[in-house]
C-alpha cells in the first residue's frame, strides 16, 4: 500500500472546488449502514494538512448505531485525487479508521470531542512513523489513567479489528475499515507478555465497542 510521503503544499492557494470522489465513497458505505443518515454530525479540520495545518485527517463524521456512536476518519486514503507515488492498488495508505463508542449517560459532546483529538493524534502518529494499521494490532501508549476526557474509565491503549464497513473500492483504489477498540493497561500488558494475542483478547470482550464501563477480560 501506498503510505505517508504526501508532501504538504504550504503557502500554496488551492481552488474551493472540487470534486472528492475518495470522500464520496466512505460517506457512500457509510449511508449505506445507516440509511437515512445523510448529515451526521461532523468535525472538520479548519486548516489542512496540506496546507500546514497540525490535523492529518480532513474530517470525521459520526454516525448514530443506536447503542453506540459510529466514528469513521477522512484522510488515511486519497480524498481528492490520485498521488501518484501510491500503490496503484490502494487508495493512500489503504484504510480509514473508525471507532465504535458505546452511548453511556456521562458521554457528552467534550466526549465525542475527545475521540475526534484521539484519531488525529493516532493520524499524526501515523503519518510521522510512516505507519499503517493492520487488524489485530495493539497500540500501547504506557499511560495509566483513561483516554477519556474525564480520565474515569479503565481504558489507556487500544486494539485494531476489522469494522463492518469492510472493504470498499474507490476511483483511488481499495479501502479497508479498520475499527480502533479501548483496551485496559492490564489488557494490553498481557499482549506485550505475550500471555494473550491481540485477537483472543478482543474475542474474549466479544464485540469492537469501545466501552468505557465494561469489565476487564484478563
């Protein structure tokens, strides 16, 4: 898969435009899970990537599952256009990542907030280190307290599946929907022991929410 060297065009004016068919085709799955849900709510970022902004993601739109609230990024594939130094194959770096928050009464809109800043702070990680993610990769950041904006919950790192968006093809190339899923510290120690995989833990919660209230599996 093409990754991360996108040169950024700063000081360079860029016309409002334009057509974005890679865009099209995420919010296209996306309304196809949820019909009906044609003006989620939407963060978007104010000053571009490319135009020297700090936020590689142009946006992330969230849509409402019912029990939980379905995140989906704009910016790991190609939005616009075509670049030509990625594989013909994939659309950018290949995937969009997605998160699957659980609705609990406590989680507000500094919440929802709060998980927009987490998936550009993974963006910026990703796009430094000219990483991808894969399914069933952990992501250990050694913290201790909760990832939440209240610190409360027990969930410090993270853990990759497939979403059930799945795998959809652009005028870019292929995208793949890769689910980031809150994981305890206790959780992911016993990865990095190499006392659990990062597939048996997420079989044993049962399901890629990121569930701020449940209980520890190990």
């Amino acid at each position: 898969m093409g990754l991360f060297n996108k040169a950024k065009k700063k000081n360079e004016e860029i016309e409002e435009e334009i057509t974005a068919p890679g865009w099209d085709a995420i919010t296209t799955r996306f309304e196809q899970l949820y019909p009906g849900q044609s003006d989620p709510k939407h963060y978007a970022t104010l000053i571009k990537y490319r135009l020297g902004g700090n936020d590689p993601l142009d946006g992330v739109s969230i849509y409402d599952a019912g029990d939980f609230w379905h995140f989906v990024t704009y910016g790991f594939s190609d939005l616009y256009e075509k670049h030509q130094e990625d594989d013909p194959e994939w659309s950018g770096a290949g995937f969009e990542l997605t998160v699957k928050l659980k609705k609990l009464p406590w989680i507000d809109e500094d919440e929802i907030k709060n998980v927009v800043g987490i998936l550009q702070s993974l963006a910026r990680y990703a796009f430094s280190s000219q990483r991808g993610f894969q399914p069933y990769e952990y992501i250990w950041t050694k913290q201790t307290d909760g990832f939440d904006a209240k610190a409360k919950s027990k969930l410090t790192g993270f853990a990759t599946a497939p979403d059930e968006a799945g795998l959809i093809e652009t005028p870019h190339g292929k995208v793949e929907f890769i689910c980031v899923v809150g994981l305890s510290d206790k959780e992911l120690r016993s990865i990095v022991d190499k006392e659990s995989t990062t597939k048996e833990i997420l079989e044993k919660i049962g399901n890629s929410l990121t569930d701020y209230e449940r209980d520890e599996v190990v």
